[in-house]
C-alpha cells in the first residue's frame, strides 16, 4: 500500500491539473484577449462600492420598520411592517417607470425639472444607468418611509400607498433635480452643497410628514380637554434600539456611497466625520434630556433620536467639515432635536416617532452648517469663508420647504377629501394590524392579554 500510495497521488494531481486547465484556459485566454485597460479595472471598481453602499442603504428600510414599530403600540406593528415594505416596493416601480427620469433626464427645464426620451430616463431600460438608478431608488425611498412614522398609529394604508406614488414618483425627484441632477440649486453664483441629502432627503421626507400630521390630526387620547399632551409609550425600546443600530451601519452606505465611487475618492473621511456625528448627537440628546426638567432621566428614546439627528445634521457636509466639524453638528443637532419635539408635542402636532424634529429640524440645521463649516472648500462663514455659502444654502432650505411642504399638503388633502385618509376611531382603538390587514404581529400575546389598557392607556 505504501509503494502505491505515492504513484496514485501523483496521477490525482496530474489528472485534477489537466481538469483544471481545461476548464480555466478559456476563461484566461477570454481574460488575457480582452486585456482591460485601467479605466475599466476603476469603472468595475467604483461600481462594485456604489452598488454595495447601495444595498446598505436599502437595509435602512428594516430599520425605519424597527424604529416605528418600537416607538409605537403592539397592535399597529404589522401595519408597520407593511407600510415600510410596500412604501419602497411601489416607490421602485414609480422611481423606475417616472422619478428617475424628473431627477436626471437628459435635459433640465428651466433648472426646475429634468426630462427625457421613453426608456432613455423614463421606464428605463438603459443598463448603462443600472448602478446610478439603483443607488438613487434607495435614497428616494429613505425620503418616503420618513412620513410613515410620523402619521403612524391611524392613517389607512390604501391612502399611505397613494401618498407613496407622488413623493417617489413627483416630490422627491424634482427636489433631488435641483440639487444634483444639473438644477438652478447646483448652478448658483456659490453653488448649494448638499453631499448626501441633509436637505434633499431628509428634509424632503420631514416636510411631508409635517404636511401629512397636519392634514392627519392627532392620535386619540394623545391630547386632554385642556390640550396638554398624554404619553403613549411605544412598545419595545429593544426594537428601536436595534432599528437605530442598523440606520447607523445603514448611513455608512447612505454618506460613504454619496462619493459615488472608490478609486481615488476618500469616502474613509466621510465614514469618520458619520461615525463622530452620530456618536456626539446621541451623546448631547442623552445629557441635554438628562439636564431637562421635562424629562429630567437620561432618555432612552431621545438618546435614540439624538443620534438620528446627528446623522442627518452630518449628512450635507460629510465631505465638507473636519473631524471637529463633524462633532460640532452631531452636538448641536443632538440638542436641539430634544427641544424640538418638546415644542412640536406642545403645539398639539402629533408625532409618534419624532420624524419631524430628527429629520426635519435637524436637516435644516445640517445644511445651514456647512455654510458656517465648510473647511474643504473653505467656504465657511464660521472658517473665513463669508456669507455667499451660507445664503446658497438658506436658499436650498427655503426652497425644499416651500416645494414640499404645498406639493404634500395638495396631496393629503386630496386623498382626505376624497377616499380618507384616517382610519375610524374604531379601527384606531382597536389597533391597525386587525382591522386594516386582518392579522397581528404578536397573536398569542394579544389574545392573553385580558385588559388592553395595560399596555395602551387609551384602550
């Protein structure tokens, strides 16, 4: 057996090499004749990051689907869940067949809306725009799944999905046109800067869930006969810690991706300046709800909240700002977005997850900071730059505003007008997953608990 052992093993090398050869001598004489040149190993390269930043921005959606369901009541989270999946499967259909070719048709309009031929832009079939489509159906998407949050708990899901076809297919794109897509934002004398959508995502999405909370009204019992706001706790803080945590690997793909390539591009320094405003807006929302009589606790759910604001704040001037910058703004957007949902809850807007104040306030807050700390093009009032950056951006802000704010509250009011936009106050009470969708995320819990005013005080 010993004298054989050795022969037999070389015909198994000999015969595994011969197979070998055969079967990879094509693929490297195909390899060797094509000879890419260096532009198409970095073409290959940069599409390979874009796409994969891509998908990390998709896995956002399960993270704005944990973060609702935690913030809000056991009896609404099937109704959660479907209205963050359906949001960005309708939203990729109208993105593909309308929104994509608003935002970057061939041609601009007047710097107000893009256009092109039918399959060039609209209904696109051109897979040379295969990674672009799929890297900006994912940010429009994130602006459309903000609303859902903020009009959760008793809105009608057929009139949240008709809502869904005008900001990804109408809304979201023309303001993305102004920006990125060759629109009057981005050929300003001192052009507006908005890296990866401080202003032309989130804000976009916090406009809307302002218009559609005001067109909505507040959830019942959320307000006493004296007007003064009632706590109705969410469900699970596990579930929306663990929605935070997959945003925040989520905005790496969201910031990182917005270079939109890897080959010579420092999306590392993006990364980091993401990393520390995150940390620095949960930080300060933690110690300023700590310090603040109305909470007087360090609380989880502004904790929470505080590094969502901090990674919108960062999201415009992620390329722009140092490592001190990027502090700074996750600081400050940590601070005011504590203050901001105690003021929105004051003034009888209901908004169960605090959309408004993350996405909204400190989006405003996040592209007004570049013009005060834009160190990369030295554009900064606050590092010497002037004020010519500062307006571009409070031109931008102003804008995104006025755009969505009338666009949405057409929109809401017009399905409220029409089909309704709220569910009965039956339906309400009852919970969403039931009479909206006949099923529950928790059956077996729901049906051993004999008093539901355990876990809703308004049951």
């Amino acid at each position: 057996m010993d004298r054989e052992e050795g022969p037999l093993r070389k015909r198994r090398v000999l015969t595994a090499g011969l197979v070998t050869a055969a079967l990879m001598g094509p693929l490297a004489a195909s390899a060797m004749a094509a000879d890419p040149d260096t532009k198409t190993i970095v073409t290959a390269i940069d599409a390979v990051w874009v796409m994969l930043a891509g998908a990390l921005v998709f896995l956002m959606q399960a993270g704005f689907a944990l973060v609702e369901a935690g913030f809000t009541r056991a009896k609404n989270t099937a109704n959660i869940a479907m209205k963050n999946f359906m949001d960005f499967s309708i939203g990729a259909l109208v993105y593909w067949a309308i929104g994509f070719g608003l935002a970057y048709g061939g041609s601009t309009l007047g710097g107000f809306v893009a256009y092109g031929g039918i399959g060039d832009a609209f209904f696109l079939s051109d897979t040379g725009q295969s990674t672009s489509w799929f890297f900006q159906v994912v940010f429009a998407a994130t602006a459309a799944t903000i609303v859902s949050g903020a009009m959760a708990e008793r809105t009608k899901f057929s009139s949240y999905l008709m809502y869904t076809v005008f900001i990804s297919g109408f809304i979201y794109p023309i303001v993305s046109h102004w920006a990125w897509g060759g629109g009057f934002l981005s050929t300003l004398s001192t052009p507006y800067i908005d890296f990866a959508g401080s202003g032309v995502v989130h804000l976009t999405g916090g406009v809307a869930a302002l218009a559609g909370v005001l067109a909505l009204g507040p959830r019942i019992g959320k307000y006493d006969a004296n007007g003064k706001a009632q706590p109705i706790p969410g469900h699970s803080l596990l579930l929306a810690t663990t929605g935070v945590f997959l945003l925040w690997f989520g905005w790496y793909g969201f910031n990182g991706g917005s270079t939109l390539g890897a080959v010579g591009k420092d999306f590392s320094s993006v990364i980091v300046t993401t990393t520390l405003a995150a940390a620095a807006g949960g930080t300060a929302a933690m110690f300023t709800a700590w310090a603040y009589p109305v909470y007087g606790k360090p609380d989880p759910g502004m904790t929470l909240n505080g590094c969502l604001a901090g990674l919108v704040g960062i999201t415009a001037g992620c390329a722009s700002v140092d490592n001190l910058g990027a502090v700074i703004i996750g600081l400050v957007a940590g601070v005011i977005v504590v203050f901001s949902v105690v003021i929105i809850d004051r003034m009888q807007i209901d908004d169960p997850v605090g959309a408004i104040s993350v996405h909204g306030v400190a989006g405003i807050w996040g592209v007004l900071a570049v013009g005060l700390l834009d160190t990369v093009e030295g554009t900064g009032l606050l590092v010497g730059g002037g004020v010519d950056q500062l307006i571009s951006q409070a031109i931008g802000v102003v804008s995104i505003v006025v755009w969505t704010f009338i666009t949405s509250s057409v929109v809401f009011w017009a399905i409220r007008l029409t089909v309704g936009l709220r569910v009965h106050p039956e339906a309400e009470i009852a919970g969403l997953d039931r009479i909206e969708h006949g099923a529950e995320a928790y059956p077996e819990f729901m049906e051993q608990l004999a008093e539901p005013e355990v876990l809703d005080p308004v049951a």
